[in-house]
C-alpha cells in the first residue's frame, strides 16, 4: 500500500506526542536551534496506523 507522511512544520509545537505513538519508530523530533518539530525518518517504516494523526493536537501531521 502506497503511503505518504505530510509534515506541517510550522504548525507542530514540538510535542513529541506523534513520536512516542509511532509503533515503528517512523518519525523524530529534530531541534533546528530555534524550534522542535517533527520529522519523517522513514516512510518506509509507517504501517498507515494513524495513531500520531489522531493524537496530534493542532493537525501537525497526515497520513495519505
């Protein structure tokens, strides 16, 4: 199944929710000295679950 991660970074407040639901390790949070956000590890990696969608408070991040 063809899957894509869509990352809005600057909505993401750097909560690091979406990374510690992630059950295969597919996203991080990365600190660009200003900010933490998320990031995309490996697409490869997402299963599609939707768990770090669905816990994302301000819509920060898509599964398609």
């Amino acid at each position: 199944m063809e899957k894509d991660i869509i990352t809005y970074t600057f909505d993401c407040i750097g909560c690091g929710k979406c990374v510690s639901v992630c059950p295969h390790q597919a996203l991080k949070l990365v600190n660009n000295g200003m900010c933490s956000f998320v990031n995309v590890i490996d697409v490869d990696l997402c299963n599609g679950c939707k768990k770090c969608e669905r816990v994302c408070k301000v819509g920060a991040i898509k599964i398609i």
